[in-house]
C-alpha cells in the first residue's frame, strides 16, 4: 500500500477544484469491510464504494435500488428478483445475479437481521445473469426490509470472487459498484481515505430519498481527513482548509453558527442510541443479577451531558430498549433516583461480586463515546468493584471486542458505543438485544426465549399482535439486560456555504452533493 501524503494540521492545504470534497468522518477508518463490521464509519465508507437492491426512503420504507423490483411467489417459499440493466463493478465487469447470491449469502452470515432471513434461506440462486431467486424453508414476508435497512451492516453486493471471503474475514479489496472508487493507494489508516467518481455508475430515476432514489456522482473526488482533535476539525472547516465536518462536538456548535460561512444541519432526524455493552462469557458480567444491579444505578442524563453538555434540544433519556419516537417503542424502565446507590451496592453484593476486575475498553478518539467510559468507571466504583478503564484508539476496541479470553488475558469486560436508531428499529434488527449468542453481536448474549419471541414478532399477523410481542421482548430485555441504555442523542453536522445537496441520513451521503468552486 503507498504511503500517501501525510495529514498536516492544521493547515491541509486548499482543494485544487470545486469538484473536490475534503470531508472529516466521526472516526478513524480502520476496517473496511463495511459487512464484517458495524462500525459507523465503515458503513459510510460502504455507501461510497457500494450499492445495495433495496434501500429504504425517509420513513423506512423499502424501495429497489440496484433491482428493477421484486416478486415473492404465492405461497412465500420464493422471490424473484430483477436486477437493473447496465449495472457494472469499478473493475469493469457486469453485476451479475450470481455475485448478488454469494453477496447476499455472506451477508446472512454476519448481519443481525441477515441472520434471521438466512436460517429462513434454503438457497440464494440465479436463475439467469439478471434474476436473483431466493429459495425459502418457510414464508419470510420481511425480506425486503431485511436485504433493503440502512445501517449496520447493509447488504452490499460486491463481486462473486470477495464475496466467497469468508465470514469471519474482512475483505481487503475494494471493489463495489457504487457511486464512488474507493482508491486504494491514496488510504492511510489514521490519516486519510480518499474517493473518486465512478464513471461508469447508473443511478435510478427520480430525486434522492435516504438509501433509495438517484444517487448521482457529481464530485470528482471525496478525499477524508481524520482528525481526532475537535478543536482541529473546527478551526480546519472555519479556514475552508476542510468542506464537511460530520460530527461537531456539541461544545462547538455556538462557534460555528456564528460563523456565516457554515452551515449546521442536523444529521439524523431518527438521532442515534448510546449503549454500553457486556461480556456475557466472562465474570462478573455473565450473571443477570449483576447486569441488573448496574442497570439500577444507571443515570442517562450523566451519560447524555458527558457528550452533547447542557443543550437539552440535543438529547432525551430513552428508557427502552429501542429508539424512544419509533412505532411500538414504550418506556417501561423507570430510573433509580439519585441516592439509592446503597440498593444498588446491596445489589451487586447480592449478586455475587467475587472482586472481580472489570475491564472497560474506552476509545480516546471518539468524542461521542469516550466519556462513557469516564462515567461508567467511576460509577461501578462507587458501587464497589474494581475497574481497569484501558483507554486506546477506536480501532484497536472494534478489533479487541472479538476476544472472548478472560478479561485479564486480553479480553473486556465491558465496552461502549452507539447505534443510528433506524438500525436497531426493531426486534430483528436490533443487535444489542438479540440473543443469538456465539452468532451475535461482541458480547454474546444468548437467549433462545428471545429468539423465540423475535421470530413470533416477525409473523405476527396484525399490530396488535406485534405489539404485544414487543411488549413481551422489552420486559425480556430489561430482565436479562443485554445492554445498558445510555440514552438517546442527535448530532450536528457542518459544513461550507458552498456545498449543496446535503441530505440528512443514518450516514453521511454523498451522492447529489455539489461543491462551488472557490
């Protein structure tokens, strides 16, 4: 891999065109593989470089993208669907119906809610060169919403040959059929990544709507900054040295909209979930009773204020196990008030609590999760336990989160992070729940009574019944607690006065996005 050239800081140097876009992402991108992944900045990575059949429009609904549309047969066991003529790889060779099959068969391998479709799957075939046929063991009237949700981790189609990787591999290669190359000798992990338009892209008819619609290339060239100081970004994007900064710290936000030249827009209207994560393999973690009793000491507003401050238009408690504001979502949890830490003490005692260390691993170059872990340290120290917060890059917790050894051997105890709410919308969907155990989300909560239930949600027959099932799924949650709600917050992002097209999303989209040249 070339080197690249190196991120000077603070000057960067101006883009030479009006057609080129320097763009500073949440996060370093330091794993590519936008479906081994659930990193946010993978998947916006992914949205560049890839394209999906389904995608969904502002109210989640699905839509055809790369496929001309889809047919289920009469009695659910099949679909058929057609794919869009003229489709091509940056590498230059046709989309073919088999590169959706092992793209889609990889996919149900790793995805949350692909999971779920796959062990409905017999076979994904092609029937010929532009029909996708996908063979079932029983009816999944969901199919759609499965192969067409926005976020982590999409069903990017790629080519047959990285396709074939396997699962527990992430692919190295960068091949898609997007909007955007992805330029594989210009990307430094840590410094850069950069983009440039592909020509041979075919975009749909009609206007763009979040995933689904026209996504037309109208720069030449993405090129992505990475700075982890917020104070860097900022005084980049005031000088015009960067056009696009995609998550302002919240401290900032009166600096910049005093400035004329920029434009703060909120970046998802659906805002994003924070969570904190057990290691349901290893102690202290793996009993329900101390996962409860954390729970019970959990106050959402520390946790809220640790990353957006005192802007309460900026964030909510969401005391659900879903995104608070989405259909069928309730609130059952009721928060212990300040000064019953002594209840939840008792609580950890009574759980079980051998002293044993609790390891949190903690990026320091992540604003919207860092503090997390500052806030959960010092609480599971007032409640008693003992705690090695171990602070490192973003890059280095997505890869450490896959060891299961003993939290003393290299392994966690505990880690933080937050989901775009439209990817954890639903039962089947939303991994911080799921039970799926050794096939799950880091962390390996295993329930086969949640399972159970989700799969009822899935065939419910009516709203009342799918309801009552994510009633049912909720009081699971916060009996098992999986996962610690942190509560619910939206973001800001920022940008040059020159810069059009901009659409919010559950990601940054580039496509439609024109620049004015200087």
């Amino acid at each position: 891999m070339a080197a690249g050239l190196p991120l000077a800081a603070p000057r960067l140097g101006r883009a030479a065109s009006g057609r080129v876009l320097r763009f500073v992402p949440q996060a370093n991108l330091s794993t590519l593989d936008p479906v081994f992944t659930t990193a946010a900045v993978t998947i916006t990575h992914g949205y560049c470089v890839f394209d999906t059949l389904y995608g969904v429009d502002g109210q989640m609904r699905p839509q055809p993208q790369m496929a001309e549309g889809a047919e289920a047969a009469p009695d659910g066991l099949s679909w058929r669907i057609r794919l869009r003529e003229g489709l091509r790889f940056h590498d230059g060779e046709p989309v073919l119906a088999r590169d959706c099959a092992a793209s889609l068969a990889r996919w149900s391998q790793r995805d949350t809610f692909g999971q779920t479709l796959g062990d409905a799957v017999e076979a994904f075939e092609a029937a010929d060169d532009r029909t996708l046929v996908v063979r079932l063991k029983r009816p999944f009237p969901r199919l759609l919403e499965a192969i067409g949700k926005p976020h982590s981790s999409p069903a990017f189609i790629m080519p047959e040959r990285l396709a074939r990787t396997d699962p527990t591999k992430p692919v190295t290669e960068m091949v898609g059929s997007g909007p955007f190359r992805f330029l594989a000798d210009e990307y430094v992990s840590g410094s850069r990544s950069v983009y440039a338009r592909f020509e041979g892209y075919v975009p749909r008819e009609g206007a763009p709507d979040w995933t689904a619609g026209g996504k037309r290339a109208e720069l030449d060239r993405l090129e992505w900054m990475v700075m982890p100081d917020p104070a860097t970004a900022a005084a980049a994007l005031q000088s015009g040295e960067v056009d696009w900064w995609e998550q302002v710290l919240p401290d900032l936000v009166p600096l910049l909209a005093r400035n004329r030249a920029i434009t703060l827009q909120r970046q998802d209207p659906y805002g994003f979930i924070s969570v904190a994560r057990f290691n349901h393999l290893q102690p202290p973690f793996d009993k329900p009773a101390m996962r409860r009793a954390v729970l019970s000491a959990i106050r959402q507003e520390d946790y809220m204020r640790a990353i957006m401050g005192d802007d309460r238009e900026s964030w909510r408690e969401c005391r659900a196990m879903f995104p608070c504001g989405l259909p069928e979502v309730k609130q059952p949890w009721t928060e212990a008030m300040p000064g019953r830490l002594d209840a939840a003490r008792a609580a950890v005692k009574a759980a079980g609590y051998q002293g044993e260390t609790v390891v949190i691993i903690n990026p320091t170059d992540y604003p919207s999760i860092g503090p997390h872990g500052q806030v959960t340290a010092a609480l599971l120290r007032e409640l008693g336990m003992k705690v090695d917060l171990q602070e490192m890059d973003w890059g280095s917790v997505l890869q450490r989160r896959f060891s299961r050894a003993p939290a003393g051997q290299g392994g966690w105890s505990l880690y933080h992070t937050n989901w775009p709410s439209v990817s954890i919308a639903n039962p089947a969907m939303n991994a911080t729940i799921r039970g799926q155990g050794e096939k799950g989300w880091a962390g390996w909560y295993a329930s086969p009574e949640m399972e159970r239930l989700t799969a009822e949600w899935l065939a419910a027959p009516d709203a009342a019944a799918s309801q009552g099932l994510m009633d049912r799924i909720q009081a699971l949650a916060f009996e098992d607690v999986p996962s610690l709600p942190l509560g619910q917050y939206f973001s800001s992002m920022a940008y040059r006065k020159g810069i059009q097209g901009v659409r919010p999303g559950s990601a940054a989209f580039f496509w439609n996005v024109r620049k004015d040249a200087a």
